[in-house]
C-alpha cells in the first residue's frame, strides 16, 4: 500500500508560511525575471489567472488587480521541500521524492488505519513545516496519483482519498478522465478518445488483447497498475542522474565579455556544488550562448560538447567552462541566454584512480569541502571564486524576492520581545 503527498500550491504555501499577511490573499510565484505565473494559490484560480499566464500580459488584468506576486524563490523552496522529506522520514518507513513538493510514502505492513495515519502525517507537516497537503492513498503508486488528485479536487474537504478498496476505486473511476493518470501523454489519450475511451474505467473494461493493440508498449502494464494487480517499484534513492544543468536567462542583455565571463563561471560553481552534494564527477561538459530568438536582434547560438577529465572541483570547472565560453563569445551580439551542462556523471568511488592527474586530488577534496562547510553554516555565496563576481548586472531579474529564511543566516526572522 502506497500513498502521496503532495503540497498544495508549494512555492505559494512556502511563501506564506513565513509571511501571515499573505494568507487568504491571491497569490502568484512567477518563473525565472519574473516572466509568467508557476504557482497559484486557490484565490488566484478564482480570479482566472491561468498557469504559464505571462505576468507583464496578466497583470494589466483589470480582475487580477487583486493578485500579489512574488518572485522564485528556489533556495527557500528546496529547505522547505527538505524539512518536509525529513518530517516524512520520521513517520513512514520508506519514502520516496518523486517531486520538490510530492513524495511517496511505502505503507506495506504498517497496522492500524491508514487513513487516521494519513491524517496524522498531514497535520504534522502543517503544524511543523506549514505546508498544506493532500494525500491519496492506493495499492500502486498510480493508484495513489490518481487518488492525490481526487482529494485536491475536492474543496473545503479534508485533504484526503483512499483508493486501498477495489470497489470504491473503480466507482470513482468512472468520472475520472484518462489524462490524469500518471504515464498518459497527449497522444495516447487522444488516440484512445476516438476509440470513445475516455475515462479510467474505459480502460479497466477493455479486454487486454485490445489494450495491446491500443499501447503495444505500456498498455498492458498500465492497466493491470490502474487494477492494482502489478504494483509500480518503490525506490529510496534516485536513480543516478547521468546529466545536470545550470543554466539562466539574463535579467538584462549581456553586451561584453567580461559580464558574460562572470555568468559562465557562476553557472559552473553552481553546477559543481550539486555535484558534490549528490557525491558524483562529471566527464564531460557543453556550453552555450545563445540571443533572444523572439525579438529582432540577429540570431546567434552555439553550444560545443567536450571531454574532461572527471572531476567535481569548481575551479576546473569554471576554467573548463570559461574556455569553452571565450571560444563562442562574438563581439556585437545581445546575449539572452547561457548555460552549462555537466555530461556523463558517474559516482566518485567507481572512478579509477587517475594517473597524472592535473590537480592533486586529496588537496581539491580538502579545498571543496571547507568552500561546501562555510556556505553551509552561513549561506550559499558567502564564500566564492572572485571570478563569479559581486555585483552581477546581468542576474536573473526578481523585483520581488522573498528573504532566504531557512538557509541565509542574515536572512532569517528575528522575534523581538
């Protein structure tokens, strides 16, 4: 028996639950400069603010005069999601993050009711995290989905759905459209739609010699999960990722090299710290830069790939990626965009040792654990490679970003008596 969490309207529920005045109050996150709404709260979808809505299109809205918005907040988020898992942890014997806001709990051979348990677990995380939640309950992972999004569906309810009983599934099923379940993309839907398949009882009905026919691949495979007779795997620890990117738009034009320098050598510390902290090295790397296609401005982009010697040092990976940058750079060009791509990640204890290699390894490992420890105990970029920059004019513009409480020591709350 699994069941899933998920918080309601996360990045939202993340900024008011350090700030009470925006309780009850519309609210909007938006993307990366502040470019369009990827979070709602409940009183925003009243107003019929659409997810994706560009905000400069949006906010001249006479109905969304009312919606208050705030800029991405991703270090505040990512805490939150943590704190979260960890208040998970404590209650369920395995979880798994499938999202920064949905996990998934294993219930198998835990006594008792699952249902009260679920209602324990998401007041915990109320009370402790302030993170609303739904949580649906089912045999299979996909049962669970489907059932997380029965209980959001229903407003004023008590945040929850249990899908464990047969019967009661495949009542509910019946009005549940075929979108919704977990794997079903556009193109199966709509090729199972001119078949007059459209719910999830449609599909539980079909014969499984029609089903193959159907989805020659998965058909099978979903149908017996959608049963419960053939259970998802459940998984504690990711898969090894094999790519990672750090990649922005700018919030203004970057005209000249040495500002360009500065973004390819941030985005490269930044890639390097999610490295360490999954235990990986990188093997290869891409680079690119590329002009805004959308305006008049003349067309440029490039992104090479290349080999390099594996590693999760920042320093070699900004002196990698900067290379790689001054190679592209063309004078005379807005630039819009730039990123690196670390390729071919591999975990550090399967790496051979290297023979010659160009930094010594046991003095890059002391080096990048004492640069980890210090941003760790008093906040990220509180300790950085000066070729990063101070000032950086060309950062992703967020006229409305809300303080780092959880992980900036300078940003946290003060309660005064």
């Amino acid at each position: 028996m699994f069941a899933l969490i998920d918080g309601n309207s996360f990045y939202c529920s993340c900024e008011r639950a350090f700030d009470p005045t925006l309780r009850g109050k519309p609210l909007v996150v938006l993307s990366n400069n502040d470019g369009c709404a990827i979070a709602r709260t409940q009183e925003a979808k009243d107003l019929g603010l659409k997810m994706g809505e560009p905000w400069h299109l949006a906010s001249k809205r006479p109905e969304l005069k009312p919606v208050i918005w705030m800029s991405s907040n991703y270090a505040l988020y990512g805490d939150m999601s943590r704190r979260m898992y960890e208040l998970l942890c404590a209650e369920a014997p395995r979880v798994e993050p499938y999202s920064i806001d949905e996990m998934f709990l294993d219930y198998a051979g835990l006594p008792g009711d699952l249902l009260a348990l679920s209602a324990r677990i998401r007041e915990r995380v109320r009370t402790v995290a302030k993170i609303p939640t739904c949580v649906g309950i089912g045999p299979t992972k996909t049962i669970a989905k489907l059932a997380n999004k029965v209980a959001k569906g229903v407003r004023g309810g008590d945040g929850l759905c249990d899908f464990a009983f047969k019967e009661e599934r495949e009542e509910a099923y019946k009005t549940i459209p075929l979108g919704e379940v977990w794997g079903m993309g556009h193109a199966s839907v709509a090729k199972l739609a001119r078949r007059g398949i459209e719910s999830v009882a449609d599909v539980i009905a079909l014969p499984a010699d029609e089903v193959r026919e159907l989805r020659p691949v998965t058909g099978v495979r979903t149908q017996a999960v959608l049963q419960g007779t053939v259970s998802d795997p459940f998984s504690v620890s990711p898969l090894t990722r094999k790519s990672l990117a750090v990649t922005r738009s700018f919030g203004k034009p970057v005209l000249t090299w040495p500002e360009m320098e500065q973004a390819i050598a941030a985005y490269a510390t930044r890639a390097a710290e999610k490295l360490r902290r999954h235990g990986l090295v990188a093997t290869a790397m891409q680079v690119f830069l590329r002009t805004n296609e959308f305006n008049s401005d003349p067309k440029y982009a490039n992104q090479p790939t290349f080999e390099i010697e594996p590693t999760a040092d920042s320093f070699a990976l900004i002196g990698g990626a900067v290379r790689a940058g001054r190679r592209l750079w063309r004078g005379g060009f807005r630039y819009a965009k730039a990123g690196v791509v670390l390729l071919d990640l591999k975990p550090v204890a399967e790496l051979p040792n290297t023979l010659f290699p160009s930094r010594d390894p046991e003095k890059s490992a002391r080096i990048m654990a004492a640069l980890d420890a210090v941003n760790a105990r008093y906040g990220r970029q509180s300790l950085k490679p000066a070729v990063t920059g101070l000032g950086q004019s060309w950062s992703m513009r967020r006229q409305r970003l809300s303080p780092r409480y959880t992980t900036d020591i300078d940003e946290m709350l003060e309660v005064r008596a």
